[in-house]
C-alpha cells in the first residue's frame, strides 16, 4: 500500500481539492484508494467529495464510543473509492492526544486491502501534521504561487526536517541536548540553520547523525503548485526547490501544475468534484496527469534518487505551464465565441483579478521587507 499524505503550509490553496480529485482519479484508473480525512479540526473533504453525512467518523470512534474502526471506512459513490470522514463538531478534536494519534496510525496502516491510502491532512506545522506526513517519505506539499503559501510550503518542511531530528535522536542522548537547548528558545529554533545543527551533532554524537541521516535519506517529499495565473508562476517551485537543498539537505520532486479554475466554485457549490463535474477541463486534465505520474511510478521508488529524474519533472511541469496555459485561453476563447461568456463578464473577471494582484503586491512588498530587515539582522528562515 502507498501512502500518499497531503498537506500544506498555510490554508486556501488547495489541497483538500487535489485530495479528493486526485483519490477519485487514482480509483478510475483502477486503483483501490481509501482516502481519510485527517483535518480534524475542520473536516470538510465530505463537502468536495459530495459525499452525504455519516453518523460516525473519526471522531466518535476516537471519543470512545462503541464502533470499530472498519465501521467508519464507507464506500463511495466511486468505484474503488472509500472514505473515512472527520468530526469538525467534536471539541478538541484537533488536539488528539499522543495515544489517539498512535491508535489512528496503527489502524491505519493496518489496512491491507488499499493500493493507495490518500491523508487530506490539516493546513500548518502541528506535531500531529508533521507525524502524519511523515508516516512516508513521498508526501505530497501543496503550495500557490503567492510569496506567503510559497514560504509557507518551505517553512513546513523545514518544521518536518526538524521532527524527523527529534524522533532520530534519542532522549538523553548529547544530539538531543543540542536540540533540547534551541528548544528553550522557539525564536531561535526557527532561526536555527541546519546545517550548522547538524555539524554540531556530528562532532558531539555521530552515531545520532547516521541515524538521522538514514532516515533522511528516505525523505524526498513532492510538490504540486495549485491555482496558476499564468505560465511564469511556475518558477515559484524552482525557489522552493533551491531554498530546501539549500538549506535543508533535501530535494523535491515536482508532481505538477494545476492552473486557477472558477468552475471550481461551480462544483464546489454543487458538492460535486471538479473531475466529475467537468473531467475535460484542465483543472480536471492536470488532477488526471498528476495521477498518472503517480501510477507510472509504481514499483520504481527508488527514482526520487536520481538528480536527473528530479531535474526532469521541474522541466515537465514548465511544459505543461505552458500548455494548460494555451488551453485555458482556446476555451475562453470558445465560451465568447458562442455567447456563453459575453464580453463584460469577461471585464468583470479582469477587474477582479487585478483587483486581487493588486491585494497581493502589497502583501508581498509588506512580507520582503520584513524578510530584508531580519535578514539584514542575521536571521535565516
């Protein structure tokens, strides 16, 4: 069974949408995919799923209440697709304990009838975020162009670099003190540089080193860059990419691009997944190409290795920038010219993404002199 956690530095970027497209298209291409809804603070993958309320989810099996786990496993309307739902209504529910944490990993993988097991995690750094996305090595970190959800995505791997040191390291060991006395001080912890952390480790206890850098060695999480504007917005994943070998000691592979789509809202609105509601259009055709990728990969996971192949997929999602990008404008083009989208509407959408870029500029020229002064006072993200 594959695992494939996704998650995301900051909300409102997508991922909840390529979670349940991405699970319904693994499952048409005959995959058995059961996809769990681990945000459990704001369940609402039921609602992108058009999937109809349950009486049970995860939250009334983890409050103590009489049911199995396999009772809350419900099949879809999807052929191959199941679904376990969250429980927003339950409080506290987004701060589960170590021991319920444990108990849902364990159940979890314990399923052995799944070719693939899709995790629509919660948006941020939490520890429990972190463990789940860290139940593999392949995870998948959704991001947008925008310089916050970009930062973001960098930020929460670098947070899962880190956690991946707490559990190699062990308590009372000297790489734990190391990171025990960052850890008094949560400013300097998130200034802290790895590699400098990790050069101290060595020279204090190298036997903790080769732990962690074993255990590193299988982490090479992948990308996908969500609701694209246009063709050079796909250079925001090279950055990505740049700051994360940089600085953390890893690399990315980049799944995909997906471009902005408003018949999103449509289908949202209508509780049906945007691959059901219009599979043709190319926010459906890039969930479908992502998925194949996906399933091409199968049995070769030792690929992620090679600096050539990681290369590749950076040069492949370029192309396909380009190529979504065409099509979007071949079907505005065909909406005018057949009246189904008159020219004010075509102004008014305009005026609202500049309106939009607008808000945006101005929270990225707030944000880069932010980062110019604590740069300027030696800090490093």
């Amino acid at each position: 069974m594959r695992i494939l956690p996704i998650a995301s530095g900051k909300g409102g970027v997508g991922k909840s949408l390529v979670a349940a497209n991405l699970s319904i298209a693994l499952a048409q291409a005959g995959k058995s995919v059961v996809l769990v809804d681990l945000d459990l603070g704001a369940s609402s993958l039921h609602l992108i799923l058009g999937f109809n309320a349950r009486k049970h989810g995860l939250g009334t099996y983890l409050s103590g209440a009489k049911v199995r786990f396999e009772d809350i496993i419900y099949p879809t309307d999807y052929p191959n697709l199941r679904f376990v739902p969250g429980d927003a209504e339950i409080p506290g529910l987004a701060n589960i304990s170590y021991r319920q944490k444990t108990q849902i990993a364990k159940r979890l993988l314990a399923i052995d009838d799944a070719d693939y097991l899709v995790l629509d995690l919660g948006a941020g750094t939490g520890a429990n975020i972190l463990d789940f996305f860290l139940l593999s090595g392949r995870g998948i970190v959704v991001t947008a162009p925008t310089l916050t959800a970009t930062l973001n995505a960098y930020l929460f791997l670098k947070n899962a670099v880190f956690r991946l040191m707490w559990d190699s390291f062990k308590p009372r060991s000297k790489a734990r003190a190391v990171l025990e006395s960052l850890k008094k001080d949560g400013a300097s912890l998130q200034r802290a540089y790895i590699p400098e952390i990790l050069g101290r480790v060595s020279e204090v206890d190298p036997a903790s080193r080769a732990a962690f850098d074993m255990r590193m060695s299988k982490l090479s999480p992948r990308l996908v860059l969500n609701m694209l504007e246009d063709p050079k917005d796909a250079d925001k994943a090279q950055k990505i990419r740049r700051s994360c070998r940089e600085y953390l000691g890893m690399d990315l592979e980049h799944l995909g691009i997906i471009y902005r789509d408003d018949l999103q809202d449509v289908a949202l609105g209508s509780r049906i997944p945007i691959i059901r509601y219009k599979p043709q259009s190319v926010l459906s055709q890039a969930i479908y190409r992502i998925a194949d990728k996906l399933v091409s990969s199968e049995g070769d996971e030792d690929a992620f290795l090679d600096p050539e192949y990681l290369d590749d997929s950076y040069g492949a999602a370029d192309t396909e920038a380009e190529a979504d990008f065409e099509a979007k404008m071949d079907y505005v083009e065909e909406l005018l010219s057949s009246g189904a989208l008159t020219q004010g509407d075509l102004i008014e959408t305009v005026r609202m993404q500049q309106y939009e870029l607008g808000q945006i500029r101005k929270e990225n020229a707030f944000l880069k002199a932010k980062m110019a002064k604590a740069l300027s006072q030696g800090f490093k993200v």
